[in-house]
C-alpha cells in the first residue's frame, strides 16, 4: 500500500480508499459472470494528476492508474496490479506476478 500511494503521490489513506473504492466496482460487476471460470481485464482509473505527473496520463489525456485484476468466478480475486495509466494492458501483463510464474 506505501509503494502504490508513493507512487501516486498520495497518502496511504487516501490509496486505501482508492484501491477499496474499485475493488467494489470490481466485485458489484462479478455477479454477472456466473458461468465463467476466471476472467483477466484491464481498466483504467481516473486519479487526481500527481504531483510529479508524467507517465500519469493514460491514452485518452486524463491522468489514471491501469489496473488488471484477475478474478475466479465466485468473485475471488487471484491477482490485482496496479500501474501508472500510461501503461497499457498488455504491459500490465509482462510485469504481473501471474505472467512472470
């Protein structure tokens, strides 16, 4: 939680929220997957430009953070990975710890 709120440029509080804040999102969105064994996406997340921005900003100009969650179909989440938001999914990918094992 400390590197991802030095990385934004944000408290840790403030980083609690955020994660907690789309985990939610994530999880009221599982329940329409009833049938599926697991799913990988990625979404990218407005954010409050930091301080020290660049990189921040995502593909459509706005700052962000890219985050990839791999979640199992009773809504457990396997893997979550958070990256600045001019990070593209597939980047997300090659740097997660479900690609690297």
């Amino acid at each position: 939680m400390d590197t991802a709120a030095s990385m934004l440029g944000i408290s840790r509080l403030r980083a609690v929220i955020y994660i907690n804040e789309t985990l939610d999102v994530l999880n009221s969105l599982a329940s329409r997957y009833i049938v599926v064994v697991g799913a990988v996406d990625g979404t990218l997340i407005r954010i409050p430009r930091p301080r020290d921005f660049e990189g921040w900003d995502c593909r459509k100009n706005f700052p962000a953070v890219n985050v990839q969650a791999i979640v199992y179909n009773k809504g457990y989440f396997r893997s979550i990975y958070i990256r600045a938001g001019s990070n593209n999914d597939q980047s997300l990918w090659n740097g997660s710890g479900v690609k690297k094992r």
